[in-house]
C-alpha cells in the first residue's frame, strides 16, 4: 500500500532512479534495465527459436513407455477450442449447458461400451486421481459391509502410482512378485489372499507390456475371497475394440484419457482419470452424476452412498471433449487404433530383440522392455542420452523397477514402418558404439542446447537465467 501511494504522489517523472528510490526497497531497484532494443522479425525468431530448444512430438518420434502421448488428431485441438466449450461456466444453470452435458453423457456411453464397466464418473483429474477415488470407494463399500480389510495387493510390476494410492488411503500395500513369463505369480497370489485383502489392483497389459494370462482365475479367486479387483487402464490402447477388463472380472477402471484418448499431455498439464466401475459400486461416484431424464440432461445430486466430490465440478472439460470426439471419429473402428498400436510394437521389438536383452520373450502388447544390463551400469541412461543426437526423444528406461537397465519402448499405433526402422537402426548403432566405442556414447549428447546435466541438481535448483556471456 505504501508503495502505491508514494507513487499516486509523484505527479511527474516518478520513474527517474532518485524518485523510485523513495518507495522501492533498495533491493528491488535495478538501475539499468537490460532490455533489449529490438524489432518485431527479431522478437518472433527469438521466441520461435526457443520453442525449438524442447522435445516434442511435434518434432519427432517419442516412444516414451507406460505414460505415453499417443496419437492426438489436431482436429481434437480445434473441437475443444469451440467457442461454446471453452468459454463455457462451470456454474452454468442446466438448460443453457445441455449440449456440454449431452457430450459428457454420451462420452460415458462410450467408455462403458469400451471398457465393459457400468458407471463411470469423469471427476478425476489424473490416472493417480483416479486411482485414490477408487480406493475410496473400496473403504467405503467395506465399511459399510462393517468388513475390516487393510490390504491391497500389487504386483511388482506396478506403476509407482499404484501403492502410493494405497499409502495415501492408509492401506498396507502386500506386494506379489512376478513370474518368469511377467505374470503375476500365481501360487504367491493365492498365498497372499486372505480376509484381510480389500483390493487387488492389476495393470492389463502390466507395464511389462505383458497380458496377464491367468486375469480370469485371478479374478475368480480374488472374488470368491470377498475382494474387490481394480484395473490400472491408463493405457488402453492394447485392448480397445479387443477386450473388455469388465468381462475380465474387473469391478473399477480407472483410464487416462489424456494417454489413450487424445489429450497431450507433459509437463503436469491438466489430465482426466475417469473412473468406471460395476453396478454394484455405482452409487459410490462423486456427484453430481449426469443424468438423462425426457430427452433432457440433469445433475443428480441424490446418491447418499457417493464418496463426495474428488475434484471441482465436473474434472477438466477441455480433455473429455477431445476424448469423447477422439472416440467418435473412430466409432466401431476403434479397435484398429489397438491393432496398430501392437503390431507396431511387435514390429519394433523383433528389430531389436537379438541387440539387446528381451527379460520375458512373448509377444508384446502395445510396449515392450528390453534391457541394456550387459551393455552395464548406467547403460540405459547413457543409450537414452545418445538417441538425443540422432533427434529421438527417449524411451522410458529404469522402470518397471524388476528389469535392470530397462527400455520401455512405446511406438504407438501412428509411426511409419519407415520410422520404426530408422529408430531400430539408430538403437542397433548406439549398442555397436557401446562395443567399438563406449566413451562416444558415455558423454552424449552432443547436439542439444545443454550436455549432460547434473539431473538432481537440475532438478532442485534450475538455472533458468539466461546470461549474456561475460
Ligand atoms: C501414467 C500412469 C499412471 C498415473 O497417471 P497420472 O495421470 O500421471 O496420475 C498410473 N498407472 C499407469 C500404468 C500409468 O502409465
């Protein structure tokens, strides 16, 4: 307030260094202001220039496993950015939003046709949100059977998403090893169920890229124990159109619609992680639900069983848009998204199989791993950093957490045979470096605005400063 004052006061010249110093705390002033003297042509290079500096899929292939951007149509892009959906209110009365309501409606429809779930609320704003309400909901159900069950069990393979859920629900997370094929391990399942065991959440295809083989009497066995089965679906582009995880036996999914269905997404931007679950569960989603009642579209506020709100509204509007006309612009062609998107991968992986090492050797469904270990420690890291000067974003590597030196590679199902195999012949490169020439691809990269970084450091204190060089 003091400042502003002093500053209502000067009637002229208040911006000479002598009058600012009179309400500026010294600290603040900055006596030459470097600004640049420059002109529009110069302006818009710069800023053009600099959004070069970034990866993006935009720019080049981006197999990125597990949490991948897939395919994101640009029209998505324009139908979200449609006057009446993007200005809309969210405290918009009923009948002046019916069209925005219809589209949620609709969208509901088609995830419950995709996924085999009954219900689905698209509150949740991320996969881990999705997740947390999931759990919710199991606590409540359990509760109000008076059922007292405090463990989850997850297997190994899991996203780190997963048991963090369970911590931040204060569940005591019962962790279930992999078999050598990538399944779950089926004796130490059963071992591990008891009464005790309030949800079961499995990834399918696990982030192995692997379908659990035994889903069906994993399912079973889980259900005749009481226990509720919970389906990781961030990344459904292996089983659109294919399979269904609610005929699988699952009771809740949760989907990413900004992995599979269209949104881009990276650097924490907004996200929907829809949740569907059976029947049964139904009456436990946030509210309100949309409803359709004489051909119109209402808020239902009646639920008394529903866990509450999980998120403001009605989660990101602007990603169930471009998910609900992603869908629609395959209709019941969906599953050939599915169908590319694994024969790419298996495409890619029997180009690269007799490089590097394949841990469980079975077809693939939308990703693969692969592993670098004899190449040795720090291996994966070093290859990722070497795809940056051949102009190819990383795959994921170190995770999942039960393969050394992994590289979780996703192509997605839009990438030409040519790209895959200019990406295959870059990787079977980088392992010949790695023989003949190891140094070369130790100190990668080479051709990006910076080197090697000191990632912890980078992390915790980024220098975003630009300098003029001294
Ligand atoms: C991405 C991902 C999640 C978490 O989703 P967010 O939207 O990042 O919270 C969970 N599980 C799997 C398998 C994922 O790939």
């Amino acid at each position: 307030m003091k400042l502003i004052f002093e500053y209502e006061e000067q009637t002229t010249g208040y911006l000479s260094d002598e009058n600012i110093s009179i309400g500026l705390p010294n600290e603040l002033i900055r006596n030459e202001l470097p600004l640049p003297n420059v002109s529009e042509i110069e302006v818009i290079r710069h800023y053009t220039n600099l959004s070069k500096k970034n990866f993006g899929v935009d720019l080049g292939f981006y197999p990125l496993g597990s949490c991948t951007m897939k395919y994101n149509p640009k029209i998505n892009e324009d139908v979200a950015a449609l006057e009446g959906f993007r200005n809309l209110h969210p405290l918009s009365k009923e009948n002046c939003i019916q069209g925005s309501l219809q589209l949620m409606w609709e969208l509901e429809q088609y995830l419950k046709e995709i996924t085999g779930m009954d219900t689905f609320s698209l509150q949740p704003a991320a996969g881990a949100q999705g997740e947390l309400l999931g759990l919710m909901i199991a606590k409540v159900y359990f509760k109000q059977k008076n059922k007292k069950r405090a463990k989850v069990i997850i297997p190994d393979s899991a996203h780190g998403t997963n048991p963090a859920t369970a911590a931040m629900c204060k569940y005591e997370t019962i962790v279930i090893p992999s078999d050598i094929r990538g399944n779950i391990d089926l004796q130490k399942f059963k071992q591990s169920l008891n009464d005790e065991i309030a949800v079961v959440m499995l990834t399918n295809p696990n982030t192995l890229g692997l379908f659990e083989e035994n889903i069906l009497e994993v399912c079973d066995l889980a259900h005749n124990n009481g226990t509720l089965m919970y389906c990781d679906g961030a990344n459904m582009n292996a089983l659109l159109g294919i399979t269904r995880p609610g005929d699988q036996g699952f009771d809740m999914i949760h989907l990413n619609l900004h992995k599979s269905f269209s949104t881009p997404h990276g650097g924490g931007g907004p996200g929907a992680g829809v949740l569907g679950v059976k029947s049964f569960l139904s009456d436990y989603l946030p509210l309100p639900r949309i409803i359709k009642q004489n051909n119109k579209y209402i808020f239902d506020n009646t639920k008394e069983k529903s866990v509450g709100k999980i998120r403001s509204f009605y989660g990101n509007f602007g990603m169930l848009v471009r998910a609900c006309s992603y869908i629609m612009s395959w209709g019941s062609n969906i599953r050939k998204v599915s169908e590319h998107a694994v024969l790419n991968a298996n495409y890619l992986l029997s180009l690269l199989k007799e490089v590097y090492d394949l841990p469980y050797n079975r077809k693939c469904a939308h990703e693969f791993v692969i592993s670098s270990e004899k190449f040795g420690e720090k291996s994966a890291l070093n290859i990722a950093k070497r795809l940056l000067d051949y102009g190819f974003h990383p795959p994921t590597i170190y995770f999942p957490l039960i393969v050394q030196e992994a590289l979780m590679i996703e192509p997605t199902e839009t990438e030409s045979k040519e790209t895959l195999d200019r990406f295959a012949f870059v990787l079977r490169s980088i392992a010949h470096e790695l023989r003949e020439n190891p140094q070369v691809v130790n100190g990668a990269p080479y051709t990006t605005p910076v080197g090697r970084l000191d990632e912890i450091t980078a992390a915790r204190k980024p220098n975003l400063r630009w300098a003029p060089p001294k």
